[in-house]
C-alpha cells in the first residue's frame, strides 16, 4: 500500500465548525457530499489511534454578521471534528490557514512535510490552502469526500452545482498543489503506519 512519503503525515482539518450550516449557504442550492463531517470523523480516529499529528483550524471572522465571528454558535467547532486535549488549534482570520497565523513555522518546527487536508468549504478556505501548502513545498493531499461546497454562480451569473463547484476546485488542485484522495484511499494509506499493521476504520458511505 502506497504511503504518504513520510511517516508522520499530519492531518489538518479545516473549518469545520457551525457556521457552515447556516441557510443562507444554501441559498443557490445545497451542499454535496452530506457524509464529509462523517468521513472527517473517521480520518481523525485513524490519526488518533496511530498517534499520528492533528491540526485542526478555525475561522474567527472579523467580517460584521458573520456567523463565523467569535462568541456565537457558529464559531464553535462541529461535533465530528471537535479537537481534544493535545491537539493544536490553528486560529485564522483570512482564508488561508497559512496567513497570519504562524501555521508554517508550527509545521516547520514540528518536522511535518507531508499534510493531509479535509475540511470547508473546498473552493474557498481549503482550496487557499492547499495551495498555499503546495506553494510552500509540502507534500500535500486533499481528501475530496471529506470536503463539501454549495452551489453559487459562476462569473457569468450560471447557477453551478455544488458537485460542478467542487470538481472545479479538484481540477484546479490536483497534480500542481496536491493529489486529491478520497477517505477510503487515506485510510488505506495511514494503515501501513499504524502499529502492527493495523486495518484502517471502515469507510461507511451515504
């Protein structure tokens, strides 16, 4: 089984907070992949049980009315993705997990060069960052079925899916900034790290 060329990948999740589920998200058409929040639950057991790194970021919103801001609700990390005792919280103000927050020097100093990203929403806060990971010479993954996006128009005002919105981004990303994976071959690939070899969690789909 192909690994990550590294055997301490770090696993960051991004955004996943309350936030998102805000209706006025929804307002050109729903989201895709409604399993993501359960996919990232299961990339986060896989990384807990091999003791792997977990880095989970936040979006504090300095925008007026955003459900983003701090001290309400939707600042408040989702269930699925709630970081434990231990587990580092990269706090960011703009849609790079990479600006203004020191996350690389972090990663520097803790010897990570390999990621692995999941989070919200892919064409915004995960694709700045994937970028911005590969731009900076992380090996990078994104694992595409633990993201979600909405329906918005695209620049001629077409209303776009939120499948077409997310294979976009994908298309955007993958084989430049990263290689996009989906939760069954992540999982696939942290079990060859694992001690004793151990199977990965079972990936349980729709």
């Amino acid at each position: 089984m192909q690994g990550f060329g590294s055997s301490r990948p770090a696993l960051v999740v991004v955004d996943v907070q309350r936030a998102i589920d805000h209706p006025d998200w929804a307002r050109y058409g729903p989201r895709n992949h409604p399993e993501a929040e359960r996919n990232i639950a299961l990339l986060l057991e896989a990384w807990r049980r091999g003791g792997l790194p977990v880095y989970h970021v936040r979006h504090d919103s300095r925008m007026p009315g955003s459900t983003y801001r701090p001290g309400q609700e939707g600042n408040q990390f989702k269930p699925e993705a709630q970081p434990l005792p231990g587990e580092t919280v990269i706090v960011k103000q703009t849609n790079s997990a990479f600006i203004g927050t020191g996350f690389e020097e972090t990663l520097r100093q803790a010897g990570h060069n390999a990621l692995v990203i999941a989070g919200v929403i892919t064409n915004n806060s995960v694709e700045a960052t994937v970028r911005m990971a590969g731009n900076l010479g992380f090996e990078t993954y994104l694992v595409e079925d633990a993201c979600f996006t909405y329906a918005r128009p695209d620049w001629t005002g077409r209303v776009r899916s939120a499948e077409e919105v997310h294979a976009m981004s994908l298309a955007n990303l993958d084989g430049e900034y990263c290689t996009v994976l989906t939760t069954g071959e992540t999982l696939g690939r942290v079990a060859a790290l694992l001690p004793g070899g151990l199977e990965p969690p079972e990936v349980r789909v729709g």
